[in-house]
C-alpha cells in the first residue's frame, strides 16, 4: 500500500512542476494549495531533496524547484525514494532471502507477474502525465 507519504509526495511533484517559473515555490504556498500540513511536507522535502528529485533553497526568495524537467521523472522513482521498494510481496523484495519453497511454489508466478506489473505501471508514468491533469 502507498502511504500518505508516497501519496503528498507525488503531489508536491505534481505541483513545483505546475508552477514551475524558474524562481524557487516557497513550501508555505505548496502546503496552502495541497491542503497538506507544511510541517508534515519538511519531512517529505527533506527526503526528495536528499534524493536527488528536487533542490531547495532557505531565507528570502526560497522554496523548492525541480531539478530535472516533468517528463524526466518516472512516478516509480518518486514512490520508490519516499516508500523504498515497490515490491509486491516479502519474497520478491530486494535483499530478500532465498525462500526455500521457490522451487515449489505454485503462487510465485502470479507474484512475479503481478510485481511486474506493478513496477511497468509506475515506471511507465511519468510526472508530465499527471502534469494538468
């Protein structure tokens, strides 16, 4: 399940992208039209300037902007950043240990199958689409 957290992010994506005019979207204004506590979007901000998908700027004239242009970000990588791996069950999961019923699992397929599918759906999104919307 996404959480709030993957869920505000990808707003906040959405909107720097939809008010993007070169200068830097103070986080007040961003919370204001999301209806998103600002408190709980520092959290969120801090983590996807660390990570690469937005560049922030403190004092006067400050906020946040996009790094890359709406069509160079994938919806899959912004989930990913905030929710960590999209894996739909434990066994897939990166890092997992070898189950041992593997071999013998008559459900994997499906879970293979649906994690791909999964991961296409997010990866095949990008923030441009919802850009608008």
């Amino acid at each position: 399940m996404i959480s709030t957290k993957g869920r505000y992010a990808v707003r906040v994506m959405i909107d720097l992208a939809e008010h993007d005019n070169g200068s830097y979207i103070p986080l007040k204004d961003i919370a204001a039209r999301q209806e998103i506590s600002k408190k709980y979007l520092e959290i969120i901000v801090k983590e996807m300037v660390t990570g690469g998908l937005v560049k922030g700027a403190s004092g006067k004239g400050g906020g946040y902007k996009l790094l890359r242009k709406p069509e160079e970000y994938t919806v899959g990588e912004i989930l990913e950043l905030l929710e960590g791996p999209l894996a739909t069950v434990a066994c897939l999961a990166d890092g997992a240990a070898p189950c041992p019923r593997a071999s013998a699992c008559k459900t994997l397929p499906l879970w293979e199958e649906y994690d791909q599918l999964t991961h296409d759906f997010f990866y095949g999104k990008r923030l441009s689409d919802l850009v608008g919307v």
